[in-house]
C-alpha cells in the first residue's frame, strides 16, 4: 500500500497505513499557505523547513517535506507516524497540525522547537545540567510515556536526540518527538509480545535484543536517557555492537564515576528499578512517576519562578466559570476553535497550560472526572459527580475512530482489543474549552479562521471546504456529520455558511457583539472566476 497519486481536481487523497487505516491529506498547494523560510536540517527522506503562514506570520512552525522517491517502499510506515501522531495530544508531545501531498512531495507541519535538541542545547551551552533540571525533563517526559502508554502505544526510540525543547530557555517544554518506530502493544491480553528487533542500539533493553518485549521497553530506554543526564555518559558501552548487546544483557548497572557522589540516592534507586534487566521488575510509566525522586522538593529558584508564573493566571474567572462559558455549542465551531489553538503562540496559551498541569495530578496529560472535581472543589465551586460529567461531555469534541494500530505477534499482527475508556479532557479540548474568547475572537482571527475554511475563496464556506480543511489535519467525517454541522449554523438549508453567519457562530459567547467586524474587513465577492 502506499501514498495515492493526487488526481486532477481532486482535493483529498489517503494514505494507506500498514493495516489499511487511512490518512487523509490535502493536495491543496502549501505554498498557497506557508511561506517557506530556512532549513532546519536534511534527513534521508528529506528536509525539515522553518515556515509561517501567510495570514499570520506570528507563528513559527516546521514542516517536513519528504521526497516521494526516498520513501523506497516505506510509504505506509510514514502514514502509521501520522496516523499515531494525529491522534495522540499532550502537552510534551510534539504536535501535529497538518498534512499536504503533492504529486512529488509529501508535507507534514508540526509544531516548531526552536530550542532544538537536548543533547545540542547541552554541548552548544557547555552546561553540566543539575539534578533538579534533570529531574523536571524526565518527569514531562515521562508524563508524555504513561500518557502514550495508556493509548495502548509504546514508542520503542525513545533517547536525547527525540527530545526538543520549545524555546531556549532550560526551562521550556521538552517534547518527546519521532514515532516512526511506534506501535500498539496489548493492554488487554499481556501474553502478547512485541518481536521486532528495532530503536538505537545505546538505549535498547535485554529484551529488545532477545525479541519479545512490551511497552516496558520504554521504561528502559528512559532509564537510560535519566543516567546518561546525570553522569554524562550511558550506563552501557561497548567498542562493537555485539559487545554492546552483550553487556546491556549481563552488567549490572553501576555508579562509580565521582559525579554519582553528588547525585540522591533516590535518583540512584529509580534508576536501578528502570534499568533492571527482568522487565516484569521494571516498573510501569505510573509507578515511576510515584517514586520519591519525583516528589523531592525542588531549587527555591525553580519554585519561585513558579509562584511568578501562577501571578499571571486569570485573577477575574475561576476554572469553573471558564469550562462553564464553553457550552459546547456549534460543533463546528468546536472545530473551528481547535484550529484557533493550532495557529495561537505558546506565550498566549500559557496561563491555560498551567491550569491544566495543576489540575492533572496524576500527570496522564489528560484531566479526570475525579481531578477535576478535585479542582473545582479547592476553589470553591461545589458541583455534583453528575454535574461535572455532563460539564465535560459538553467541552469532549466527538472522538475519531479510536487509534487501531496493529501489534505484532509471532510475525503475524493482532488488533487491539477495544474496552470502553473513561470520560477525561483531552489536552487541546481543554484549552479549546477555557480560552478568553472576548480577547481571542479578534477581528483579525475571525477573519483569518474564515478564510482557512473558506478553502476555495469563494465567500462562503461549503461542505467541500470543511472536507478540504479537515483532510489538512489528516481527518475525514461523513457526510452526515457536515451537514449536521452546517444546518446548525445556518438552517436555510443552503448548503453553506456566510461570514456573517461564522461571525455569529464565534462571537456569540465571547465577543462584543456591538463590533462591526465589516467595517475593517470586507467581505469578499461572492464568486470567483
């Protein structure tokens, strides 16, 4: 299986993944779109470039553009990485926006980390990173694998180099990156293994070398990223790769260097339980973030820098008042509003990422019934159980079909057992959920969000465009929930939205409705030629 030739005047073409899931893309041409700028580095199957769109050059993203012919037959293990990718959303994973193929290229646009690799910032910074910086990375990163790992997928390439930062600063966002070599393991039936031989050598477990391994490889891999931060150096060398492999299966793990007499002896027991050798010793993601090493209390500076964070946050709303003002709504404007968010700079969602990491206590990147009942009861409003599951239920936007990557298995593969998931916020939803909509829903932003949609420039925004738009972001819905989305918004039964009536649909909860949005954007002629 493989990328599908776009053909003419064809605008949404799927890719097929491994086990015959699609990918929809766009073949709407990007440069319409984005203004290229730098590379930011050249890979075998292509180059990664700096870029922002044209109608708002405030944001910077990257986006991968693969060469066609450099794929040599791995088209459907690049559509299982988008296909993981779109599906996953967390605040320490890298984001994933859209997808475009031309009859040449394949462009994928991902959020931009312009503080670049860990291990680059490191050596271009000549810092020796301290415990307690250390500490903070592992642990984002870590929420980011149990995240993964209750979706049923295991990363198997977890290491220094899949790990960017946002911005340049050490305290910024790390961001676990490349799920090239992810896939699903089993929840459900644990006697299901993983055989094949795959990630970097440096960072394998024993059981990846021996072929039968599960999600707890992971746990391994970040073991290892965990002693080389500390010490400088991995756990496990060797001068040929079979000595190396040889000695991950047999040497035990030391610490002998004289920084060790520097490091905690709870960091030095966390890592002597994810680096065992028996996986079913190895602890799970969970179990990891519960280690006393995590709940050390960390540099005065650190907390004072958070206390300063905390004065930012929204003094005139509290949480409960800000998920209540979302009623859930138009789902296209749900729609509409994850788009918003994909476009809005890491600084303006700021005060909504702290929010959300003080609510998600469990740090699974998603917010409970029970975490946010927690929440809302600390400052002072008093819901029901019943109350804030319907409250989430409005903010939940309508779930794709579920992530049904396949596993392998004896050289065959197994699909994943379905089981009913608990009612949780997604990360996005939430900021969807909670932005100030009186400041967002600008004049400019409107506008800007009505032409994204309006993919043909026609005016208006029809059923095709809303198909075109959402293929960007590697999604297809059905007809059914188009016209549904459409008839809410405009019930004339005409088959398409008008500015006026986008506006409407926007602003009626957060904007000034006395604004004229036409008066500083005229709308455009209603046909194109």
């Amino acid at each position: 299986m493989g990328c599908l030739q776009p053909k003419q005047h064809t605008r949404i073409v799927p890719m097929q993944t491994s086990h015959n899931d699609s990918v929809f893309t766009s073949t709407t041409d990007i440069h319409s779109l984005y203004n290229f700028g730098k590379v930011l580095g050249i890979g075998s199957f292509g180059k990664v470039v700096q870029a922002t769109m044209k109608n708002n050059s405030t944001k910077q993203y990257a986006i991968k553009i693969i060469d066609k012919n450099n794929l040599h037959g791995k088209e459907a293990q690049l559509a299982n990485e988008i296909y993981t990718l779109k599906k996953l959303d967390h605040p320490n994973i890298i984001k994933f926006y859209e997808v475009y193929q031309s009859e040449l290229y394949i462009y994928i646009c991902m959020e931009y980390c312009e503080g670049g690799e860990l291990v680059e910032r490191i050596a271009k910074q000549q810092i020796n990173l301290t415990e307690h910086q250390v500490q903070r990375i592992i642990s984002k990163i870590l929420s980011a694998v149990i995240y993964i790992h209750e979706q049923g997928i295991v990363h198997r390439d977890i290491k220094a180099e899949n790990i960017l930062f946002t911005e340049q600063s050490l305290y910024s966002e790390p961001k676990l990156i490349d799920f090239g070599f992810a896939n699903k393991f089993d929840v459900i039936h644990r006697r299901r293994k993983l055989k094949t031989f795959i990630g970097t050598p440096l960072y394998m477990p024993p059981e990846v070398i021996e072929g039968d391994y599960d999600e707890k490889c992971d746990i391994w891999s970040l073991g290892v990223l965990l002693y080389s931060l500390l010490c400088g150096s991995p756990p496990f060398v060797g001068q040929s790769k079979e000595k190396l492999f040889l000695n991950i299966r047999l040497k035990d793990v030391k610490f002998e260097s004289k920084v060790w007499n520097t490091i905690s002896d709870d960091a030095k027991n966390l890592l002597c339980q994810m680096l065992s050798k028996d996986p079913n010793l190895r602890p799970s993601a969970k179990k990891c973030m519960d280690h006393p090493w995590f709940q050390t209390k960390q540099n005065p500076s650190l907390l004072l820098t958070d206390r300063l964070k905390s004065a930012q946050l929204q003094q005139d709303r509290t949480i409960y008042q800000m998920l209540k003002t979302y009623r859930g709504g138009a789902k296209f404007k749900k729609e509409v509003t994850k788009v918003l968010i994909n476009q809005m700079n890491e600084s303006d969602l700021q005060h909504l990422k702290q929010i959300f990491s003080k609510i998600d206590v469990d740090n699974s990147g998603t917010i409970t019934v029970d975490e946010l009942k927690s929440a809302l009861i600390k400052e002072g409003s008093i819901v029901t159980h019943w109350e804030i599951e319907q409250l989430i239920q409005t903010i939940v936007l309508e779930e794709d079909e579920g992530i049904q990557l396949m596993g392998e298995h004896d050289g065959a593969q197994f699909q994943e057992t379905k089981s009913p998931r608990p009612l949780m916020i997604k990360y996005t939803d939430f900021l969807a959920a909670c932005i100030d909509q009186r400041k967002i829903f600008t004049r400019e932003r409107l506008w800007s969000l009505f032409k994204y949609f309006d993919t043909l420039n026609v005016g208006h925004i029809q059923k095709d465009d809303i198909k075109e738009a959402l293929a960007r972001h590697g999604r297809q819905i059905s007809e059914d929930k188009i016209n549904q989305m459409i008839n809410e918004i405009n019930p004339n039964h005409n088959n398409q939205i008008s500015f006026d009536e986008f506006c409407q649909m926007m602003c009626d909860q957060g904007v000034d409705k006395t604004m004229n949005i036409k008066d500083e954007f005229k709308e455009p002629p209603s046909r194109v030629d």
